[in-house]
C-alpha cells in the first residue's frame, strides 16, 4: 500500500477527503484529465498546475504502442518523460481493445489532424477475444495477433511507473444481457489475484481492483466482497459510462459505494458529465476520469454551470460576453464568446482555449464538492443553476434522496 | 509610435529603437514581428507568450483578413479593439494585408478595386474602404496601407499598374486613417527597379512598409532591388518588410536598412517538426553532438521525427532557456510528433520563436559593435561550409 486516505469531512454519505499518494497529496472528490498518450492535449504541465490538476489518467494501451513502456522505463518512468510532478492513474490496458469501437464512432468524422493516429489505429482493432489467459486482439501495428494478460497488463504498468494501477478487468458493456456478465465478473476476480501476484511495486504504486457485475446488484455484491476480501488499497466501479439510462447507472453506485469499505477511495470509471460526479459524489464516490471535457473542446463546446455553450454555433458571432462570467479561468477573464466562436473548429488556438476552460471547469467542480461538502448546500446551487425551471430529471431526485440530500428547493414539483 | 536610429554598420545596416504606446518598453530593431493567427500566436497560448524574452517577444503581426469571417468590425470596436479582444494589453501590433502563411496576395485577380489574396477562407478581393473599416475597428499600433503587390517576373505594364494602383489607394487609405496608429505607406514595384524608386519617392510619410518580396526574387537580385527601395526612402523612419524570412535572407533585409521583419520561417519549422538549434553566440564553436544519420537536418535545425532521438533525454539546445527546453527532452517531442499530439507543435514553436529572436539579438549587438557586414558574410559562409561538408559526407 502506497498511499493513506483520510476523510476531512462528510454529508450522509458524501466525503471529503485527502488522498496522499507517493506523488502528490490530493483532495477528493476530484476530476482526472485523461492524457492518452502522456499528455493533455494542447496544454502544457504548468498549465495544468496552475489550473489545479492533481491526478492525470494515461492510457496503458496507447502508451504501450508508442513509445512503448520499455522506452518510458529507461527514461525514468512517465511523470519523468512528461515532466509532471503530481499523480499519475495508469488503466490496465483492456477497455481501449474492447470499447475502442464505440469512441471510433464519436471522434470518427470530425478528425483533425491531432486525432488522425488515433482514429487510424482504432479502426484497425478488430473486436478482441476474451479467454482466460487475457484478452487477444490483433495488433495494430502489424496485424499481428497479441495477447494481454493481468501479468503483462501489470508488468507494463509496473515500467510506465504510475502512483494508481488498475487491475486487468474482465469488462462487458452493461447494455449487454445474459451469462457473459457472470463469466466477466469471476474472471475479473480470478485475474485480481494474477494481477496481485505480478505487482512488482506495491511500496511505490497502488493497485485498485474493478468492480463488474454488469446492472445485476447479485453479481454486484459477490464482486465487491471477493475485492474488499483482497484488501488492495483501492477500488474501482467499472462497466458503466457505456450506454445504460441513468436510473440503472447511479443505482449500481450507490449500491457499490454502500458496500465498498469506508477508509479507501472509490472511483467512478469513465464518469463524466458535471451531473453525474455531483450525483456519484453525493452517494459516496471519491475519484472520476472521463475524456468528455477536452473532446467536447475539440467540437466548440464549453461546460458552463447552465450545462453546454456551443461556441460554433451562429448566435455566438458577435456576442461579447465571455463564456462563464462566473467562471475565474484566464479564458473567461480575457476572452468573449465572440472572439473564441471564430478560433473553434479553425485553429488550434480555439482548442486549446476551451480544452483549458473545461478541465478548469471539471477541476473547479472538485474543488467545490470537496470544501462545501459539509455545508451541502453545494448540490442545490448547482442544480438550481443548471436546472432554473426546476425540471430536475427523476433519476436525479431519486439518487439524490438514497444520498439523504434535500433537494426540494430546487424542484419545481 | 516613435521611432531613432542609434547605430549604423556597414553604411547602411541600422541598430534603431521603436517606442509604441501599448508597450511598455522600447523595442530594439531590427527586430522580428511574431506571426499570429487572429491576433494570438498559432500555438502559443497568450499565458505561455510571457515565457518568451521580453520585450523582444513583443510586437505581433496579423492581417486584417484573418477576420473576415467575424467577428463583425461592430463587435472588435465595441469590444475595445484588438488589444481588447485578444487580451494582449501590453504587447504592439502590426496589421498588414498580407501574411505570408495563410494570406498570401494573389495579383492575378487584384484589380483596380481592390487587392486579392489567398486565404484559408478562399481567395477574398479587399477594397480600401473595408481595409480601413477593419483598421479602425481593430486598432493596431501601425499599420500598412494597402497595396498590390506583383512577384518578380511581373512585366513592366503589371508593375507600373501596381505602383499606380498602391499609391491610389495609399490617399484612399490614409483619408479615412483613424486617430492614433502609425501608417506604413506601402511601397511596390516587382522586379523593377526604377518603378522601385518612382514608388519610393512618391510616399513620404510615417513609416514604409515593403511589399513584393519573398514572391518569387531570387537571393542574387535582392539586393539591389531592396537598395532600389531603400536609396530613396528617409533616414530616420522606421522600415518594415514582408517575406524576407529565412536567416540570410533577414541578413539581406538588415544590410539593405530594414528594421521590422516578419518570418513564416518559424511557422514552417515548426508544423514540419524541426527544431532550431543555429549557435547563436558569435565566437567559432566547434560542432557538438552532430547526428550524421539525422533525416533532414544540417547544423541550423534538427528534425525531432527522427529515430535518433527516441531516448535523447536532453533538451533540444543545451543552454538554452526557452520554457522548452527548460521543462523538456528531444525524446518527449519525438514521441508528440510520433503520435500527432498537438503539444509538439506548442513546444516547438516556443523553441524556436525563441531561438530566431535570439538571432536578431546577434544582429543587433554585431551592428552596435560595427562589425555587420562581418557576422553577415561569416553566417552565411559557415552555413554554406556545413552544407558542402554534408553533401560530401553523405
């Protein structure tokens, strides 16, 4: 174990909390920027300090083609080559060779010439096969068939040396139904033990274990006591963020997080819209990562607390206030709506802007479910900006009653 | 805008000093404008421009037609104007038509309403009317005035019209000038070199701008055709040309009394992935570190896509301060340049704005200490050795 987690403050079931990892010391609930392939894209790491970026999530998979976690190793590990001081989350490599296809299709049409590569070596993947020994997939480099297991899986992260591993996962979308779901969850739990067993660096990273089990709160449960009985540092709720309806998503977290144990974080994988980290925080989860802020930069959207402001659309030509008047990041504090609608979609400046202003907005978001916590006042002001008319979704108020938090000022029925 | 000569090398090659309003320091020429895209550097963020050696760094260049897709010149004036907009409050900038990245003249269809340029919005004819709307809409420190630049191989009637035309415009221009912003008459001319002197003698005012250059001159007839320019203009207002980018080029520019430079060189550099790594100091080094096997490179630049520089864990250039190479390693932007990640290019374009501004520093110190001509042949001779020296290695 190579970190200590301290919970500050609660609100029923909510918590604020101090994640010391060897790395950095953070503060939860917090919001992981995703850099794929060891950066953010289009921002520098003094940017992302300056902005309050405590944990950035690479890709292993990514990082494992190029320029591979061998190269990574001799240089020092990742925060090394990427010259960042904080924390570093590594996955574990296997949702990319599974899920990739339904990204290829987001991100498909609208490339740029940053994205090329990644759309390029995506749609050479064909789906992976899933056996015991790991998860087989045909290399997109070559063609040739490579093969994943926990032991690679961990031994690749052990090189990129990261202050979080995840645990190779057995993950299957929830949209799916039937006897796959109960296959993945016991493999997932066979496979915790391989990873356990080939974690070379336990002093110097920690590894979490995933909980699936699909939408079935059986499965769920088995999971989860077979994790806590491996006692790891962590732990992970994994297979959502991939196309259930959100009554079925926030009640798989509140089930997960009434179970996990009190004194570890939890992390929400793939989570995601402001929404859904007030929702999962106020339940009890503690960690999120999720590539919606920046991709959603990359198309012209910006995250301001009414929701989205789509800055390429017409209305915004000649509209001179700044995205967020609210909002304290260099973008809003210099630049009009105006000015950025005829950057988006054109330059690269337009990018980086507004991938700027979201992680600042995700990040401030943290910062503000962390220190207002204890008040809970945070999640009304927040419903109530983006919600004015009080149509406050259902799913929503159902969570949110489970969390024990009264939002009846922010509902109009 | 205030504008002194304070050396001279060689007869003609000037050290001045450029006072703006915005700025709050003097800038020392010649001096480099930095290109920009809409007022804010290609990739440089405005909270990363601050890295860059002050105040050499700042004085930026855009063209007004990098908005005419809006916003409206309403809005800019109602925001406040360029400055304003783009959040640059203390730097200087230069507007001119032309930019020699992504707005490049296109005499072919100017006529005599208007000049014609290629942009990434399609070719777009711009008349002085809406010029001067942009102008003052946007308020730049200074200013060119519109013009209708030919290359070199224009005939002698084209050349004649684009003088006839530049000078029209330039009344056009200046009587709807706003209050305030330095105008650069802009001089033309093509290839020849008495439209040259009719044109330089028939603008008289503020500053210069030199238009027809980098279209297609070859380095022999440059010079005299600059000097054409050049004879005839007055001593004490400051020069500014367009298309002189490359290192002996700017050389040229310099030995000829131009002051204020504008460069696509750093720009090109930097989306091809190269990085500049040119010894600037002016004593004989002998060669570091040289990479015979490196793709593309010779000892100005290196090429940070090649194999070489997979596991190179030091900076571009040893001793250099830029944020770059400060914070990160060859092998890093090798791997960015690898998997097309955006980043590449900011580092790379802070590297090398840096580096190119340290060239012009060079400059300036070898025209204070009046040994130009000097540092102009030896730059030139020593690249031209290391070119020979490859081609006999290879």
């Amino acid at each position: 174990m190579a970190l200590r987690f301290e919970v500050l403050g609660r609100f029923n079931r909510a918590r604020a909390a101090q994640l010391t990892l060897p790395h950095f010391a953070c503060q939860t609930p917090l919001f992981m920027p995703v850099g794929t392939q060891g950066t953010i894209k289009g921002l520098t790491t003094d940017q992302l300090e300056e902005i309050g970026c405590q944990i950035i999530l690479g890709n292993t998979y990514h990082l494992a083609l190029r320029p591979t976690s061998e190269l990574i190793d001799e240089l020092g590990g990742l925060h090394k080559f990427m010259n960042w001081p904080r924390a570093l989350l590594t996955d574990s490599g296997g949702f990319q060779m599974v899920s990739c296809i339904t990204n290829l299709y987001v991100a498909g049409i609208f490339y740029t010439q940053w994205h090329f590569a990644y759309i390029f070596q995506v749609s050479l993947l064909h789906l992976a096969d899933i056996t015991e020994k790991g998860v087989t997939f045909q290399s997109p480099v070559d063609g040739k068939p490579m093969l994943l297991t926990p032991e690679e899986s961990i031994q690749i992260q052990n090189r990129i040396g990261a202050d979080i591993i995840m645990a190779l996962d057995d993950v299957v979308r929830t949209t799916i139904t039937g006897p796959r779901i109960e296959e993945a969850m016991y493999r997932t739990l066979r496979w915790v033990d391989r990873c356990i067993a080939a974690h070379k660096r336990p002093h110097e990273q920690n590894l979490f274990g995933i909980v699936q089990g699909g939408l079935d709160p059986v499965l769920r449960d088995i999971c989860v006591r077979g994790l806590v009985d491996r006692n790891l540092p962590g732990y992970a709720i994994g297979g959502l963020a991939g196309g259930e309806d959100k009554d079925s998503f926030w009640r798989v977290v509140a089930q997960c997080t009434a179970a996990l144990p009190e004194d570890k974080p939890r992390y929400v994988m793939g989570v995601g819209y402001p929404l859904d980290i007030v929702v999962c925080s106020a339940l009890g989860a503690d960690m999120y990562d999720c590539v919606y802020p920046t991709r959603t930069a990359r198309f012209g959207t910006a995250l301001v607390p009414e929701g989205v402001l789509k800055l390429k659309h017409n209305a915004m030509v000649n509209d001179t206030r700044p995205i967020d008047p609210t909002c304290a990041c260099m973008v809003c504090k210099n630049y009009t709506r105006a000015y950025i609608h005829c950057l988006v979609t054109k330059d690269a400046m337009g990018s980086q802007l507004l991938s700027y202003h979201n992680l600042y907005y995700m990040l401030q978001l943290s910062r503000n479910l962390h220190s207002s916590i204890v008040e809970g006042r945070f999640v009304c002001d927040f419903l109530q900006k983006m919600f004015p008319k009080g149509d406050v979704p259902e799913w929503v108020c159902n969570a949110m009653d489970v969390a024990g938090i009264d939002i009846s000022s922010c509902c109009s029925s | 805008m205030k504008f002194a000569v304070k050396a001279l090398s060689s007869g003609k090659a000037r050290a001045g000093v450029v006072h703006l309003g915005s700025c709050p320091s003097s800038i020392e020429t010649p001096c480099l404008l930095l290109s920009t895209r809409k007022g804010l550097p290609i990739f440089i963020s405005p909270d990363l421009l601050s890295s860059l050696p002050s105040p050499d760094s700042n004085l930026l260049q855009f063209s007004p037609l990098h908005f005419s897709e809006g916003p409206s010149p309403k809005t800019i004036s109602s925001i406040g104007g360029l400055h304003q907009m783009v959040g640059l409050h203390e730097y200087g900038f230069a507007a001119v038509a032309r930019d020699s990245i992504q707005c490049l003249p296109e005499c072919g269809s100017t006529n005599k309403t208007g000049a014609s340029f290629e942009t990434p919005c399609g070719r777009r004819l711009i008349k002085p009317v809406e010029y001067m709307e942009m102008i003052t809409s946007m308020k730049p420190n200074l200013w060119a005035t519109l013009a209708d630049e030919v290359p070199a191989w224009a005939n002698n009637k084209r050349n004649k019209t684009s003088v006839d035309r530049t000078v029209k415009w330039l009344d056009e221009c200046i009587a709807r000038s706003p209050a305030g912003g330095a105008v650069f008459g802009s001089i033309v001319g093509g290839s020849n070199i008495e439209e040259r002197k009719r044109c330089a003698q028939e603008i008289i005012y503020a500053g210069y701008w030199i238009g027809g250059f980098g279209l297609g001159e070859s380095m022999e007839e440059r010079p005299s055709l600059l000097n054409a320019v050049t004879d005839n203009l007055p001593k004490d207002w400051p020069r500014m040309i367009c298309g002189l980018g490359l290192p002996e080029e700017v050389l040229q520019g310099v030995a000829a009394g131009v002051d204020l430079f504008d460069s696509a060189y750093i720009y090109h550099l930097t989306i091809g992935g190269f990085a500049l790594t040119f010894p600037l100091d002016r004593t004989e080094k002998i060669d570091y570190n040289y990479q015979l096997s490196d793709q593309g490179s010779d000892r100005t630049k290196i090429n940070l896509r090649a194999t070489v520089y997979r596991k190179d864990a030091t900076p571009i250039v040893e001793d250099c301060c830029c944020y770059t190479c400060q914070n990160h390693t060859k092998a890093y932007i090798n791997h960015l340049l690898n998997v097309h990640e955006m980043l590449a290019q900011i580092l790379l374009e802070i590297h090398n704005t840096h580096h190119y501004l340290g060239f012009f520093r060079s400059i300036r110190e070898a025209i204070k200490e009046g040994c130009f001509e000097q540092f102009q042949k030896k730059f030139v001779q020593s690249r031209r050795e290391h070119l020979a020296a490859d081609v006999v290695s290879v």
